[in-house]
C-alpha cells in the first residue's frame, strides 16, 4: 500500500521496513514533531488547562511546607 508524507506528500509504501512511516524521512517525522510541540497542530476541542487551572482544585490537594511538617510528626 502506499500513502502520502504527512509532511511533503511524497509516496510512502506502507511496509514494516520503511521505517518512519507514514513519514518518507526522519526529517519529515521531527517537522511534524516540532507542529505539534509549538501547537501549529491541535486537536480540536476546548483546552483541559482551562478545567484543570480555573481554581476548582481545593487547597487540601496542595503538600505545603505546614501540612508536610504536621505529617512528619505524625508519622
């Protein structure tokens, strides 16, 4: 079978030999590395850092240097 680069569209044959498939090269599998880790690609949806950052998380869940300490002694 043979597919398209991702990267550069060039032909690709789908074997277990080609290694950086669907990749034609290293070059073209780190391209799409360095899109997606500056977020030039995304999966669309709502971003989960607004869920996880918007202050819903109790202050229990924090270890501070007072809760730590007080577990210590317990301990």
């Amino acid at each position: 079978m043979e597919v398209k680069c991702p990267t550069c569209e060039k032909t690709v044959q789908w074997t277990p030999e080609e290694k950086y498939r669907p990749f034609c090269s290293e070059r073209c599998k780190l391209i799409d590395l360095g899109e997606w880790a500056s977020e030039g690609h995304a999966i669309p949806g709502k971003p989960m850092t607004d869920e996880l950052m918007s202050g819903d998380i109790s202050d229990d869940m924090f270890v501070t240097d007072e809760t730590l300490s007080d577990h210590l002694k317990r301990h």
